[in-house]
C-alpha cells in the first residue's frame, strides 16, 4: 500500500527552465509535506517543506504548492542548474506519527548543461 | 554541527551472514531513526528511538533484525540471519524534535549492504 507516490521515475530538464516534479498521497492523515533531494553515496537532504494549512511555500528557486482536495504537492524549481540534478523524495507525516516520515519512490532529476 | 555519522559505508557478505550498523546521531537529538532504502524504492522506516526507548518497530522484521539504543546516543542495527533481500541502504536519522521545517530531521550517508 503506497500512501506516497511519484509516478515519474525520471525528468530531463534544459538547464534555465523550470522543472516541475509531482506527488500524489492517499492518506488523508497525513498534515505536512516535505521535499528531500538526494545525491549518489549520501543520504538526503532537506529542501522545502509545507503544511496542510498553506497551499504554497517558496524557498528562493524552489517552490512546493499543495493542492489538498486533490491530495496532490508539486516542487517546482526555476530556473533550473546542472547542480539540481538528483533524486527527489516526496516524504509526509501526520501530527500522530511521531514524525515519522513516509517517503514516495523519488524522481532522478536531470538538468542538461 | 556535525552530522549523523555511519559506519560501515559498505558492506558485501553472504545470505546467513549477520551484520551490524552502527550510528551516531547529531549531539542532543534525542530521536533516532532506521530507514532501509531498496534500490528504485523510498525510505521505508524500520525503527524510531526516543531516548534509549523504542518508539515504534512495528515494521521492523523482528525475526531477523535487531536494534538497540544503549544511553541514549548511539544505535546499533543488526541483522542476524541476512536475506538477499536485505540488500539495500540503511539510513539513519536523528531529530531534534524542534523547528517548523522539517523537525530538524538529518540523515546520515547510509550504509550500502549487499547479500550475495
């Protein structure tokens, strides 16, 4: 049972354009979202984060919108660099999880030069 | 600050083996977590420690994993007998609990385990 999904394993981008990466969640528990980046042989790191309370959040490049009706969050990451390219986790938690966090499959981000 | 520290990176043994992992979580965050990431998939949690006490370890295949949290600071993760599907990352994290943007939640580098 999947309750976190990202349904697009890979993404090619040109470098300067917008990448736009999805995540789709069934539990309708779950009150914060997260967004994690990963590189090869580390663990991943924090990027953006928003909760159930708001349906957008910006961090410089990055954006995360949430739409929960939809139970649906994208990041959207303008303009795009060669140095964004890895992969993204989708996580979410809910309030009586002990922040535990439930992350989708993520999505290999390439951003060609 | 210093991060969440791993140890092994790597390790290749054979099904039936049994291997531990070590970790030491960033100074003063009081909650420890394993997560094992198979290749192509998410994180998937395994263990949350408050403290030195098991928070949660309902996923945790208890027949064959192991873990422990001794004082409260570091854990150990064993796995006793290994599976070829047992091959994956091992992550840890530690949270301090606090903060408004990700619990102050920080993971370590992993450690890569193959069963042959």
């Amino acid at each position: 049972d999947q309750q976190v999904k990202q349904n697009s394993p890979s993404l090619s981008v040109q470098e300067g354009r917008i990448s736009i990466l999805n995540c789709d969640y069934t539990n309708s528990m779950f009150d914060y979202f997260l967004w994690y980046k990963k590189y090869p042989a580390e663990g991943p790191t924090f990027l953006i984060s928003i909760s159930s309370i708001k349906d957008k959040n910006e961090d410089g490049r990055f954006t995360v919108f949430l739409n929960k009706s939809a139970k649906h969050l994208s990041l959207h990451i303008v303009p795009s660099q060669p140095g964004d390219s890895a992969v993204y986790f989708c996580a979410a938690s809910y309030s009586g999880s002990a922040r535990q966090l439930t992350f989708g499959s993520g999505t290999q981000l390439t951003v060609l030069p | 600050e210093a991060g969440v520290a791993q140890s092994p990176r790597y390790k290749i043994i054979e099904k039936r083996q049994s291997v531990a992992f070590w970790c030491n979580p960033i100074s003063g965050h009081a909650t420890l977590y394993w997560y094992q990431q198979i290749l192509g998939q998410g994180p998937k949690l395994l263990i949350q420690f408050q403290n030195n006490g098991v928070v949660d370890d309902s996923q945790l295949p208890k027949d064959r994993f192991s873990a422990e949290r001794l004082k409260g600071v570091d854990s150990t993760l064993k796995i006793q007998p290994a599976k070829l599907e047992d091959s994956a990352v091992y992550l840890c994290a530690s949270s301090s609990g606090t903060g408004p943007s990700n619990y102050g939640y920080t993971f370590g580098s992993g450690t890569r385990l193959t069963v042959v």
